[in-house]
C-alpha cells in the first residue's frame, strides 16, 4: 500500500509538496479507487513481527502500568467504601478523599480541558507518545497480540495457519485463543463497570447470577467491545476510526519529535553484502530489508514519510536499531527525532533544545495556570453547601401571637465523608428564628456525602417587621466530629404581609 506522507520531505527531496487528502468520491459504477484500497486495507491482516528492543520494554512496561491501575484502582478501598467510584444511580463521583456532586460538574469540565491542553503540549512535543503507550486501544492490542504470539507462533506460523484450510488442529488453536481473548475481554468489561457500580457486589452478583439486566447488557457489550477492536479490528480503529490521527497534522511542526526515517542517510536504499564499503559503492545504510515494515503494527512503509497512521510506537526503531547492528552500522536511521533534525544534520542535542519553542512554552504556561487554578480551588473547596428555595405557595402569613411566617426549603449538600450537626439562625431583621417545620428545632442532622432538602420556617414578631419585602440571610454552623467548624450563609428575602 501506498502511504499517505502529511509532513516529512519524501526521500531524496527536502521540500516536498504536502499532499492534499481528497475525500472519495462514490460514482455510478461503484466504489471509487480510493474506496476500494481503503476497503482492502481493511480486510487485509496485518500480521506484525514481534520485536525486542527500548522501545519494545517501554511498550511492555507501559501495558503493565497502564493496567496495574485500571484492573487495581476499582478493588481500593478509602473511607470503607470504594477509592474511585462513579456512582451514576447516586449521581456521586468518588474519587479518593473527595465527592463530587452533579454541582461540580465544573471540575470535570476542568479535567477535561487540562487533559486535552496536555495532550495537544505532548504532541507538539512528542507526536503521538500516547497513542504508541498509552492508549487503551493499543494497550490492549499489544496483550491480545502476545497472547496471539503464545498460542498461534510468530508472524510466519500465523500467516501459514491462517492459509491452511481448515483441521481439528487448527480448530483447537484458534478456539484456545479465542478463550483466552474471552476472558482477558470480559475482565476488562467487568472491570470497567467496577468504576460505575461497587466492583465487590459486582463479582458477587457475577458469581451468583444476580446482576441486573443492564448490568449484564454492559458487561457484555464493553467486553464485546474490547473483545473485537483488541482482537480484529486493531490498527483498522487508528487509521480509519480515531479523530485524533485526523488532526495530529496541525499539531506537530518541524520540530516536533516523532518517529523518523532519516533519508538523507539512509538512501540510495538497497541489499548488499555486509563486507563491502556500501558508501563507496554509493550507497545509504538502508540496506532495504523490510523489517522496519514487517514489524509494524499499522501495516506502514516509516520511509514513505511520517504518515498519520504511524502511532509513534517506535517498533520500526527497534528492528532497525538490530540491522544496524548486523550491519556494523551506527543505530539510529530511523529514531526519534525532528524533521529539522534530518534536514539541517542537527545534533539530538540542537534538535532538543528547539523542543522549548514559543509554541510549547504558551502551552506549558496555560497548561499550568489551569491546573494550579483547579488544585487551589478544589483544596479549599468548603465541605458544605446550601442553597435557599423559597416556598412559592405562601410568600408570608402572620399566625396567631403576632408572628410573620415565612416558609424555605434549604438544600444541603455534605460533601465531607461524615455527619454533621448544625444549628440554624436568621440575621437581617430583629427577632428572627427558624425552625425546621418537622421537629420544630433549629437543629439539623445531615448525613455523611448527602444531599438533604430540610423544610423550615422563618419566623419574625410582626411588630419589628413593617410591611414589604425585606433582605435577610440564613445560617448554618456546626462542626465535623473530627475537627473542623464550618459555617454557611445564604442571602434570602422575608416578606411581610400588610
Ligand atoms: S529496517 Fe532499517 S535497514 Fe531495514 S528496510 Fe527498514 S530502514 Fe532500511
Ligand atoms: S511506522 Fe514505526 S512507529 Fe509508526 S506505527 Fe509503524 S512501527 Fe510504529
């Protein structure tokens, strides 16, 4: 296949034009070229050569963080209940020592933000890093393709299996790696409901067929999910699926480090014996042996140019970095590094320090600002908040005794993981008292993490009150069991009728 170049000088050339893509275009007989090639991407198998090398560890050791604490972080316990929990039939978000209401809905809108503002600095930075380490569909590509590997064999057994026709041989290999697919797909659906839904009930209601309809209808559909983008779909979801490959173009410059084929060295390209002086001869250090294309898990030819299939994995680096090797050559044809790099003969060092260019330096300081921003405000978030409703029925009333009565509901939310008493008042008028119409106390009782709607009534003598509309606010003050005192005020109105 051909391969679309969005950034990189093809080899040989220093400017080259940057090709324009141009959508298909279906005609009356059919699907266009263009449809037809990308469909027969699709339904070609890519059978990718695994590869030893650094990148190769730091793509392992990044499967294993990655799912240390996705399959871990459910199973944590803080508080007695879950660590990390997003309770939707709740509408609570635990998230270790804090709980979010549908009101701070704010910090997840912030969380987003600082999470696309990071991934836009590490691509100007750094292409596609997460993408090649990090990302889910990757992650678990990379375990269901070793599983591939340790049951079915490398690249050329699979490719032989997969021609063969059909035998009882055949038959018990892809069925022993299809359950193993199963289970790693099932755990990873189940494990990703534990974030929504309390992981312990969960894998009871699992073992003893009790969940609920929808519980089952999820952990079936996110397993089925995993199950065929890990399992078949693959690099079929980067380069066709993913929003990200779309647009990492306008992100990443001449300086930005990404995998690179270094053609000026490399090329003329070509097989020779390892005893001649190959620069003598006229030749580059590629010595055209395709391993960089056969290890690749996109399918890609890296010295077509950076495509925007290329997920930043850097198996190419790690096969070429072994034939360099063979070849007594030095490492590094293709490596991280920038276009500019490759064009201008910088060092890695010059090629560094150009990563710090304005463009990153803004990133960096918007990226901090909003994240120091959201530190501040959720660390002196206050663990108490209310909010007035104002009884539309009744505005004011006077009751025997000469007492104006005005009635509120007062909204709590207690965000801290403990209950808390509290006593109410009313300031702005003379005389004013509440009292909470089911106990007919100033004392309220709220539960730890609860959202609590209290009735209460408002009460004023008639003679400090002339008639009209008057400015007053509510109270409450109590403190933790803890430690801790805390106190809230809500501004309100009080009306007294003629
Ligand atoms: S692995 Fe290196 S030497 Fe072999 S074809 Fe790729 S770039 Fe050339
Ligand atoms: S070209 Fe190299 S870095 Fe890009 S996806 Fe293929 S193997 Fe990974």
């Amino acid at each position: 296949m051909k391969s679309e170049s969005i950034t990189r000088p093809a080899r040989g050339e220093d400017k080259a034009p940057t090709p324009v893509w141009q959508p298909p275009r279906l005609g009356k007989g059919g699907p266009s070229p263009q449809v037809e090639q990308a469909l027969s991407d699709v339904r070609s198998k890519i059978y990718p050569r695994s590869v030893s090398g650094i990148y190769a560890h730091w793509r392992i050791i990044m499967v294993f963080v990655t799912q240390a604490v996705f399959y871990g972080l459910p199973w944590l316990q803080w508080n007695g209940r879950q660590a990390v929990l997003f309770d939707l039939a709740a509408r609570k978000f635990y998230i270790f020592g804090m709980v979010l209401w549908p009101q701070d809905v704010i910090y997840l809108a912030v969380l987003l933000v600082l999470s696309a503002l990071s991934l836009f600095l590490f691509t100007a930075m750094a292409g596609r890093l997460f993408c090649g380490y990090a990302c889910p569909q990757t992650v678990y590509t990379e375990i269901f393709m070793w599983v591939e590997r340790k049951i079915e064999g490398d690249r050329i057994k699979r490719i032989r299996l997969d021609e063969a026709p059909w035998s009882w041989r055949k038959l018990r290999i892809k069925a022993t790696k299809h359950i193993v697919w199963i289970f790693i797909a099932w755990w990873t659906g189940s494990t990703f409901i534990g974030y929504f839904a309390p992981i312990r009930e969960l894998g009871m209601g699992l073992i003893t067929f009790t969940l609920g309809p929808w519980q089952w209808f999820w952990m079936v559909f996110y397993s089925f999910a995993t199950w065929g983008n890990a399992g078949f779909m693959r690099e079929a979801v980067c380069k066709y699926m993913c929003p990200y490959a779309r647009f990492q173009s306008v992100m990443v410059d001449d300086d930005t480090f990404v995998v690179t084929y270094d053609h000026v060295r490399g090329e003329p390209r070509g097989g020779r014996s390892r005893k001649i002086d190959h620069k003598e001869a006229g030749m580059g250090d590629c010595v055209d042996c395709s391993l960089c294309v056969q290890v690749c898990p996109t399918g890609i030819d890296i010295r077509d140019g950076l495509q925007y299939m290329c997920i930043g994995c850097g198996a190419c680096v790690d096969a070429c970095d072994q034939v360099m090797d063979k070849m007594g050559y030095d490492q590094g044809l293709i490596r991280y590094t920038s276009g500019r790099a490759i064009t201008q003969r910088l060092t890695q060092q010059q090629a560094r320090r150009r990563l710090l260019r304005p463009r990153v330096l803004i990133y960096w300081a918007i990226l901090l600002a909003i994240a120091v921003a959201f530190v501040v405000s959720l660390s002196t978030r206050s663990t108490l908040r209310m909010d007035i409703i104002r009884d539309r029925g009744t505005l004011g009333r006077e009751v025997p005794g000469g007492i104006i009565e005005n009635v509120y509901r007062l909204q709590f939310i207690n965000t801290a993981e403990s209950d808390l008493v509290l006593e109410l008042s009313a300031v702005g008028m003379p005389g004013l008292s509440v009292e909470d119409t089911g106990t007919g106390s100033s004392i309220v009782r709220l539960e730890a993490a609860s959202n609590t709607l209290i009735p209460v009534v408002v009460k004023a003598p008639a003679a400090q009150a002339p008639p009209g509309l008057h400015n007053i606010a509510l109270s409450g003050a109590g403190h933790y069991p803890q430690g801790g005192e805390i106190h809230v005020l809500e501004k309100t109105s009080f009306f007294v009728p003629r």
